[in-house]
C-alpha cells in the first residue's frame, strides 16, 4: 500500500453521483487524504461509478483496465456509485486488483474501509442494501462547482420501473428533514454561493420525516434563504407531480424557471409496460398546469426509444407527444437491459439499428422544435448567471434561469467572474444556445 495519502477520484453517471463525489472528497480529506489530478499521482484511485445503461458500466470496466499497470506500482483501487452496488463482489473476479467496493448507502462508513484499506486489507465491502434507512449526510462536502451548491434531500428510489437499476443501486427511498436541508442550504448561502440545486432520483417524491414541510413548502423556504438568488430542483416525477409546486414557482422569484420531467414514452401501453404508473394524459394534464403558470417555464424530458415490445405505432405516439408539449430539451435514449430488472425477461426484439434510427428520427424532430422555441427569446432581455470564459472567442458561457445556455460579449476591460449575474440582450438564437451582449 502506496503510504502517502493521496487520491483520485473520477465521476461517471447523474448529479447525484457527482454530489455524492463531493461528499466522498470532502471526507477523504477529512482523513488526511490529498486530492491529485492524475491516476499516475495518486495512492488510491477511485471510480464513482454509474449502471444506469450498459455503455456506462463498461465505461468504468474499461477505465480499470487501462490502468492496472498501477497496481504493482503500489497504488490501490475503489469503486464506488451504482456498478459497485450491483456488481459487489463480482468486481473482485472481474478485476482482481480493486481492493475496495461500495454503493452509496454504505458511504458514511468510509472511515473504517478506508483504516483497514491502509491496514493492508483487500476485498473491502460496503453493500448496505435496499433496507437502509439512512442518507449520506456530513459536514465534510467539498464543493466542487464554485457557484452552484448541490443539496441531495432524497435519496434512493421505491418506484421500480422496469427498465431501471436505480431502486438496487440506490436503495430504498428515504427524505432527509427540511430542517437539516435548510440548515445546509443557510450554511452554503454563508460561504456565498448563489445557486442552489436540490437533488433526488425522483426529488419531489421528498416527505418530510418530520412532516413540518411539503416538497413544495421545502421549495419556498429554500428559495427565501437570505442571499439565495436561484434554486433548482431535478428530478422530478410525474407522480408526484403536483399543482402546488407550480404554484411556489410562480409566487417566489428565486425559483427558476424550469421543471424536468421525464415522460419516458408517449404510448399508453408502452407506459404500462415500463410500470410508469401513468398515462400519457395524466401527464399532459400536468404540463398543463406548468404552461398555465404566470411566469413562462422551461420544460424538459426523458425519453427511451425501443422499449421491449415498443411498436412503430407506439413510437409515432412519442412523436406526437414530442410535438405537442415542445419541449425546450429532451435527453433521448435507446434501451437498454439491465441487470436484475423485470424488463430484462420482455422479449426485446426491437434491433439496435431500429433503436438507433428510431432516436435519430426523436432527435431531429427535437432540434426543429428547439430551433422555433428558441428562436422567440430573439430582442428579450434575460438575467444570466456566468459560468465560464471562451477567450478564443472572445465569450462569456452563463445560463439563464430557464437554464438554457447564453454565451455573450460585454463591454468590460474585465470580465465578469463565474457566479455573478449579468443582464444580457439576446442578439441571436441556435437549437441548442442563445448569444446575446450584456446590457
Ligand atoms: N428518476 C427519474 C429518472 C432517473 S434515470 C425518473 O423516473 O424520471 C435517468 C434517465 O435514464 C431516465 O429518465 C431514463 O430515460 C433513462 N434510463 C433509465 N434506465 C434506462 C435503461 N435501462 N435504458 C435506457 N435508458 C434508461
Ligand atoms: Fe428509475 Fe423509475 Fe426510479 Fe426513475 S422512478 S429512478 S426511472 S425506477
Ligand atoms: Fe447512474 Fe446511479 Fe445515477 S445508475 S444515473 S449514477 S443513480
């Protein structure tokens, strides 16, 4: 065992995997470890990994087996996330030189894997599975995201659909209080961050364990934290979608001007299928209330193509949907099987070309909705949240409160830092972007 403490981690899957990252720093130097940029650098390399299609396993796979080599360097390997909980103690087989495995519900014991990591041990585990009541809470987060603060308040997923991994990688769902979540949110508006982002696999399946707030009183209260200028929320459920939360959208500024909502299919019988628990007009009806609102909301969805059994027919459904909401983004997806779930014995008869031009025909149609809905922003004037710096061309990349990108000019000697608020003027518009000059 390499004896300086020294660590990389890299991140592969969704915004909670990454917020998890951050917790999983921040302990890890709690420890005594370092954080370096470099496998080559470090002492422990961990992979926080991510199952939710097959491509995204075989991403950490891959990424094991290109660095091997290490190992008799001295250095030892973790997995962590969503593979490590499926996989457990197959990763041992697989790759014999990972000494550590973990899902996210075992993560606060870190501590004691890591001892006995440095004691020489291998074949640690951590495989809490889906009865945990508990959440990954600690004072110890290194946020790596400079102005935007993440704040998991539910964790694991009870809907089971029947395509999806995530209720056994992730374990049973179970809510953090509103008062931890508000003390969290007050502690990062101290530190100065702006932008709050509330995460959970379905986040507004939130309960309040002791039932003092609602999903969308949690939202107003987050979004009245002195300080606060914008809060977004992601993912959320069609379920569990209800008015009030458009509502709270429309009575407290800071909360912006967008839901995600994925819709998965536009076929009544495919939802079924998936175990959606809802019809496609159950789901209109919800994006009803969302175009009803004062304020315009962005809206965005996901959308898997060549579910097992999805006919041509069912698939011209999902285009008709596609047509009718006008989604401003839609993250399409082709299916894939996974592990342990009910859809893995549906006859999947549907071949990847079809899936790939069924997606291909999703994601043109998209681009042509995207183009016009885009195109009307043309003269506003919109408040933008600035990211990053484009020297080369001479832009600022920011975001807009209905989160579409904005890359701009603006006239000062010095441009603005990543975190401030600028007002911008939209000159032109493209499907996936806005360009404007600040004002
Ligand atoms: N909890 C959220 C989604 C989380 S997973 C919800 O229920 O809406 C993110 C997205 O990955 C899903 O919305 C789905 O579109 C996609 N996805 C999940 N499992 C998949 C699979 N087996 N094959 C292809 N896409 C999948
Ligand atoms: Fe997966 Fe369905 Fe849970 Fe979303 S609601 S995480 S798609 S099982
Ligand atoms: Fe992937 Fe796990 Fe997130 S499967 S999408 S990292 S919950």
């Amino acid at each position: 065992m390499a004896t300086d403490k020294t660590f990389y981690l890299e991140t592969f899957g969704c915004q909670m995997n990454a917020h998890d990252s951050e917790k999983v720093i921040g302990t890890l130097q709690h420890e005594g470890y370092r954080q370096v940029e470099l496998e080559e650098d470090a002492g422990l390399i961990l992979y926080n990994t991510c199952s939710i299609r097959d491509k995204a396993e075989q991403k950490v796979f891959n990424r094991l087996n290109d660095h091997k080599k290490l190992y008799k360097a001295g250095k030892r390997f973790a997995v962590l996330g969503c593979v490590a909980q499926q996989e457990g103690e197959k990763i041992f087989e697989r790759a014999p030189y990972v000494s550590l495995v973990s899902g996210s519900a075992s993560y606060r014991k870190l501590p004691e894997m890591l001892v006995r990591l440095e004691a020489g041990e291998t074949r640690i585990t951590g495989l809490d599975d889906r009865q945990t009541e508990e959440t990954f809470e600690t004072e110890f987060t290194s946020r790596q995201n400079p102005y935007r603060g993440y704040i998991t308040i539910i964790e694991g997923c009870d809907k089971f659909c029947a395509y999806c991994v995530v209720p056994y990688t992730r374990g049973k769902e179970r809510s953090r209080t509103s008062t931890s979540v508000l003390a969290e949110a007050q502690r990062i508006a101290d530190q100065g961050y702006t932008e709050i982002q509330l995460l959970g696999q379905n986040v507004n399946s939130y309960r309040d364990p002791e039932g003092k707030r609602s999903f969308a009183e949690l939202l107003a209260a987050v979004g009245e934290v002195g300080g606060i200028r914008r809060v977004r929320f992601t993912t959320s459920h069609p379920r569990d979608f209800t008015r009030d939360i458009v509502e709270v959208i429309d009575q407290v500024p800071t909360l912006c001007d967008h839901v995600h909502l994925p819709v998965q299919s536009g076929s009544a019988r495919v939802l079924k299928l998936m175990a959606r628990e809802y019809t496609p007009e159950w789901y209109l009806e919800r994006i009803s209330w969302i175009k009803a609102a004062r304020r315009p909301i962005s809206l965005s969805t996901d959308i898997i193509v060549g579910f097992p059994g999805e006919t041509p027919d069912d698939f011209i459904q999902t285009m008709d949907l596609l047509a009718q909401v006008e989604f401003d983004c839609v993250y399409g997806f082709k299916y894939s099987g996974r592990p342990n779930t009910p859809a893995l014995t549906m006859i999947d008869s549907i071949s990847e070309a079809e899936k790939s031009a069924r997606l291909q025909v999703l994601l043109d149609r998209q681009r042509e909705i995207q183009r016009i809905n885009y195109s009307k922003h043309l003269g506003q004037v919109m408040e933008v949240m600035v990211e990053a710096h484009n020297p080369a061309r001479g832009q600022i990349i920011g975001r807009s409160s209905q989160n579409k990108p904005v890359n701009f000019t603006c006239g000062q000697a010095i441009a603005p830092a990543p975190g401030s608020y600028m007002q911008v003027k939209i000159t032109g518009t493209h499907p996936n972007s806005l360009t404007g000059e600040s004002v």
